[in-house]
C-alpha cells in the first residue's frame, strides 16, 4: 500500500511538472512571436538580449516624447511601445507614462 500511494505521488509531481514546463515553453514561444509582432526589425530569441537599452528611461523619453511635444513633431508612438513592451518602463517616469492613459500609452 505504501509503494503504491509513493508511485501516485511520483506520477501526480511528475504530471504537475511536466505541465508547468510545457506552460513555461508556450509563454516563450507567445513572446517570441508578440515581440517579433510589436518589433519586427529584430526578433528577440532569448531573456539575455533583453538589455536596459531597450526600456524606456527617463532621457529615452525626454527625446521620444517630451522634446518632440514641445517642438510640435510627430510623437513616434511605436518606438514608444517597443520599448515597453521590451524593456519597461522606469519607475520615475511611470506617472507621467500613465498620465497619457488616454492617449493610448501605456506603462506596464
């Protein structure tokens, strides 16, 4: 009876496991393709080329957004989207990102 209830335990961890890698691998193929998706000039393979300089910082968004607004320029929306979804957003300039909610912008 013991060896029988070790066995179900084995199977029941093992199934649990097995599914949660097959999820962990569905979510990084999903990302894979949404970021090919939001970014289709170069099309992100793995965690490690995800660097800082694709998030959106505080001097990324002064040229992206607040320089360009106070010369009357076209915002370029998309870069702006590319980088958060890439790389954030910093959290000082969170507000001001939530702030154009409205606006379609968004901070995650």
């Amino acid at each position: 009876m013991a060896s029988l209830c070790d066995t179900m335990r084995r199977q029941i961890l093992s199934r649990a496991f097995y599914g949660w890698l097959a999820y962990c691998r569905h979510l990084k193929t999903v990302r894979t393709h949404l970021t090919s998706l939001v970014n289709p000039v170069s099309k992100i393979e793995n965690s490690e080329q995800l660097d800082t300089n694709t998030s959106l910082t505080f001097q990324s968004w002064t040229e992206l957004f607040l320089n360009r607004q106070q010369e009357s320029l076209p915002i370029d929306k998309k870069e702006i989207y590319r980088r958060i979804y890439s790389g954030g957003c910093e959290p000082s300039i969170r507000k001001q990102v939530k702030f154009l909610k409205n606006k379609t912008i968004f901070c995650f």
